[in-house]
C-alpha cells in the first residue's frame, strides 16, 4: 500500500519562510540606510527628499490655518532659486 508523503514539513518550512520576510521588511522598513543604495533610492527617495516631506508634514499638522501644500513648495522653490541672486 502507497502511502503519501506529509506535507508538513513543507508547509512548515514556507510559513516559517513567510513570516522572516515579513519581519525582515518591517525591520528595514525602520531602517532604511540599511538597504542597499539603489533600493534606498527606488523605495525611500534620497535624504533631502525625506527632509522636504518631513518640513511639509509638519507646516500641515501644526500650522494654524490650512495651507495648500502645492504653493507651498512652489514658493519654497521660488525662494531657494532667488537666493542664488544670479
């Protein structure tokens, strides 16, 4: 009589393997200098990107009135550009 191998194992092992991928993103997820700098760049932005969008995200809580964030970085940018007095 034929008896059929368990699947076990291999259920085991591909639960075992879903759950460190998923422990391992949310723990780069935290620490994205980690990863490698193409992939930093594609999936985070560069650093001056994630200073921009922190500034951006603090004006937007903490200012007392509403402020459209497209002029905002439109008069930001006006701004930088004006500094060089070129």
């Amino acid at each position: 009589m034929y008896r059929r191998p368990s699947r076990t194992p291999s259920l085991l092992v591909g639960g075992l393997a879903v759950v460190v991928a998923l422990l391992l993103g949310i723990w780069l997820g935290g620490h994205p200098g980690n990863l490698p700098q193409p992939l930093r760049k594609t999936l985070v932005g560069g650093d001056d990107v994630q200073l921009m969008r922190e500034g951006l995200d603090t004006i937007d809580q903490i200012y007392y009135r509403k402020v459209d964030r497209a002029t905002l970085v439109d008069k930001g940018l006006a701004g930088a550009v004006a500094s060089l007095h070129d």
